[in-house]
C-alpha cells in the first residue's frame, strides 16, 4: 500500500516543517492525528511522526527493497500473531540488543534500578562484538529494526560504532536511546558517519538544577553540548541521519516542564520532542515519581483495568537479548529465571526463538496466566509516548 500523506505541522509547537509529501510503502496504515495537527504514522508497530518517515525515507526503501524476505518475514509473524500460534513462523522483525548494563549514571526512576529494589540479581557487563555480529549474522535477513539498547548507556561499550554501522551495512533501521553525557565532538563525528538512523536523547530537565533532580550524576551542560556537536556535524556533512528525538520522562519532579521542553527542542534545532509516560512498577516508588496531572499518567495508576491482552505484538515480533546473550520476550523482563535461553551460549538464536521455553510462555500468556512481569506491564494498555 502507498500512502501520500501532506503533512501540516502546527506552526506554533513545531516549527521545523511546514509542508511534506510523505511516500510510506507498506505501512500498516494506521494514521492519527495528534492534538497540535501534526500526524503519527504506525509503521510496523513503531510510531514515527511524519517528519522522522521522510527523513529515513531511503533507510526504509534500502532496507526493504535491498531485503524483501523482511516484508515477507513481517507477515508470517503477523499471521503466527493472528493464529495464535506459539510456534511463531519466521524470525522476529524487531529487535532489542543491549550493548552494555554498565551506566555512567543513577536515575530513581530507572527500570534497572526498581529490579535491583526487588532484589533480583542484574550481572553487567559489556557484549562483545563478535558475539554481536554472529548474532546479526543470524538474523538480518529477517529484522529491519534494531533497537540498540536496554538499561545502561550504550556508549560506554567501545564498540557501540562498530555495531551501528555493522548493522548499516546490512541496512537494518538502528535507533540507540542515550543519556547524552558522553557525547563529545569525536564521538559526535563517529555517530553520524556510523549511519545511526535514529538517535534518542533522554533529557529530563531543561536547566541544570531540573535535571539534576532526575538524572543523578549526569551533567546538563554536557547533554547539551553532545546534541548541539550531533546537530552541526550532521547538517554540516548534509547528511539526513540521526533523527534527533529529545525525549523527556514525564516526572512529579518536572511535569511542569513540559512546555519549556518544547521550546528547548526548538532552540536545540532538534527533530522531535517526545513526552513519555513513566512506567513504575514498584508501587513504594509511584509517590515519589509519578506525575499528579493525570493525562501525564498510564491509566493503570489510577485504578483503571490493565488486563493481559493477548494482542501483544512482542511475543510473536520482536525480541530482546540481554548484553551476556540471555533472550527474553520483552525489553522489561530481566528477571533471569525469565531468560528464554543464551544464544551466545547455544550459538544459535532461531533455536531459542522456538524453544520450548518460548512456546511454554507464549502459551500462558495467551491462555492468560498473569506472568507478574505482563500484569504489570502499563505498555499494552496504552502508548508510552504521549501523543502531545
Ligand atoms: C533505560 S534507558 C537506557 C538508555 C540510556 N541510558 C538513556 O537513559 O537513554 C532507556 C529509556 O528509558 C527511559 N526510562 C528510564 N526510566 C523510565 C521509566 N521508569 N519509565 C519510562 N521510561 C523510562 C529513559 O529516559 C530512556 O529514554
Ligand atoms: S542513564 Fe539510562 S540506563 Fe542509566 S540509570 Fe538513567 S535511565 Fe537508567
């Protein structure tokens, strides 16, 4: 399906585009509007605005027209989803590598840090490249997206470069989300001549003191800094790649940013700010960072039902493989006793994916059995982005 979409940015929050011609090809057709005019467009399960679509509009044609047993690879998952298969048909479309848990920093609110509240055992460590190309080795004939990251900061792996443009050259779409802090000029100028298609950049504050609160041990002069060498290298080498997407967690500590932010985007000359719902699993830690303003807020904070729904696309679509190599289902499942198998270990992901273990826990999830991790999980009641 083509899909020509004029986009028409509101002039007064977006001032980046006014007008574009949009060509998405095969998308899953899904467009919405969001409040301010500008348009979202769901493309396989990811939500990108029309803007970040036409910026990686030759990332996407490579990446599907060089590849088409991709296309193919996305309709077998989407049929296993559709039958409720547990033996999914095909590899899955999407995955989620983390090339380190070691961070440079100590935010509250982190998912790393409620497991470690838990009590559960989180080993790190940095993945080593050539575990990370026999894994892609396996897979890329089949995933177009690689989301390049978990908990920790992808950059303190030194050979985060390597991984970016391994997966470059086998034009898989890459995105890594970063606290920025490690952004100096010469990393700056290995990112974007990486081939990065899409760079998030997690700022909580919009001064020094706002984002000290949230992000412990971090510096804002120094975020600040990294976007503004990412911005001028890239325009510099007139390259459309990274798409900088500032993003901001919506916090009790700086809900009342949120307006500041978008102005900060646009001072910054970003692409994109995205506001994101906090996910608080521990309920101990829900006073101290949940927002009080309700639309800033997944519903299931408030009471409202969160059952397991059994259209979650992750278990048939997507993976998510720790930095040692252990598999799981979902980004937020660490929990080793969760672990699908080691595919570093087994040398073998196609065996996991498939695996007994697999099957068994696609099958209770479907059949309902609350695994705490899913009953937990605010995602598959609502977008974590907020759709402002
Ligand atoms: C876990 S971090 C890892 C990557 C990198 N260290 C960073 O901070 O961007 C990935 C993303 O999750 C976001 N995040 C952290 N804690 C969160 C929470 N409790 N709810 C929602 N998002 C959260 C971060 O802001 C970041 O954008
Ligand atoms: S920088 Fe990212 S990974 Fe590190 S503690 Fe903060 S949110 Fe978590």
């Amino acid at each position: 399906m083509i899909v020509f979409i004029r986009e028409i940015y509101n002039k007064k929050r977006f001032k980046y585009y006014n007008e574009q011609y949009i060509v998405i090809i095969l998308c899953e057709g899904i467009i919405k509007k969001r409040p301010n005019n500008s348009l979202l467009i769901n493309i396989f399960n990811r939500t990108y605005d029309a803007g970040a679509a036409w910026k990686l509009r030759k990332v996407i044609l490579r990446c599907f027209f060089l590849h088409p047993r991709r296309l193919f690879n996305i309709l077998a998952n989407k049929i296993s989803k559709l039958l409720k298969s547990t033996h999914v048909i095909g590899m899955p479309s999407t995955m989620m590598i983390e090339p380190t848990s070691f961070c440079n920093l100590q935010c509250g609110m982190c998912g790393k840090n409620q497991y470690i509240e838990l009590g559960v055992d989180l080993q790190e460590g940095h993945m080593r490249f050539e575990n990370f190309t026999g894994l892609i080795n396996e897979v890329y004939k089949y995933v177009f997206t690689v989301f390049l990251w978990n908990y920790g900061e992808p950059f303190l792996n030194k050979d985060v470069f390597k991984m970016v443009q391994y997966l470059r050259d086998r034009d898989i779409i890459t995105a890594i989300s970063t606290n920025g802090n490690l952004l100096d000029q010469q990393a700056a100028v290995r990112l974007v001549n990486s081939g990065l298609s899409y760079l998030v950049i997690s700022l909580d504050g919009t001064d020094e003191e706002s984002y000290n609160k949230i992000r412990k041990g971090g510096s804002y002069e120094k975020v600040i800094k990294g976007i503004e060498n990412i911005i001028t290298y890239r325009d510099q080498k007139k390259s459309l790649t990274p798409y900088v997407d500032l993003q901001f967690v919506v916090m009790r500590d700086n809900e009342e940013k949120v307006e500041e932010m978008f102005d900060l985007g646009r001072k910054l000359k970003v692409d994109r700010v995205t506001l994101k719902k906090c996910q608080i699993s521990l309920e101990s830690l829900r006073e101290q960072f949940l927002p009080v303003n309700r639309e800033f807020r997944y519903n299931c904070y408030d009471g409202m039902d969160n059952e397991i729904q059994s259209t979650c696309y992750r278990l048939f679509e997507h993976s998510s493989i720790n930095w040692d190599g252990h598999v799981f289902p979902c980004c937020d499942i660490k929990d080793p006793e969760c672990s699908m198998g080691n595919c570093f270990e087994t040398k073998s992901f196609k065996a996991i994916w498939n695996g007994t273990l697999y099957q068994q826990f696609r099958k209770n999830y479907l059949e309902n059995k609350k695994y705490y991790i899913c009953k937990k999980c605010p995602g598959k009641a609502q977008s974590a982005n907020l759709d402002l």
